[in-house]
C-alpha cells in the first residue's frame, strides 16, 4: 500500500492560492502539468472559477 499526501495548499510552490500545486502534490503531478490542466478546462462551459474558490476556502495551507 502507498502513502498518499494529505490534501493541503503548500505556500512555498503556490502562484495564486496554491490550489493547482496541492492537487498536483496529491496526485503525483507536477504543478505546471496541474495548472496547464485547469487553464484548458476553462475553455470548456462550466464552473471551473467557482470549483478553484471552494478549494481555496476548503484545503487547509501547510
């Protein structure tokens, strides 16, 4: 069995709230691959801002 990160904003790898690079610690990306993600998922419709805004508030910053 693997360990896994827990899920937390790191201060140190952030740009804007440190949402993209937590995920990307969590999952085994890295940060770059997260953000470049998150940047083409806006040009589909939907709620992609308001998704990052509840992260920002939810996951605790280490």
């Amino acid at each position: 069995m693997t360990y896994r990160m827990p899920l937390s904003r790191p201060s140190e790898k952030a740009m804007i709230a440190g949402v993209c690079a937590g995920l990307a610690e969590r999952f085994g990306m890295k940060p770059f691959t997260m953000r470049l993600l998150f940047l083409l998922s806006c040009l589909l419709p939907g709620p992609q801002f308001i998704i990052y805004i509840v992260l920002w508030i939810l996951i605790p910053k280490r």
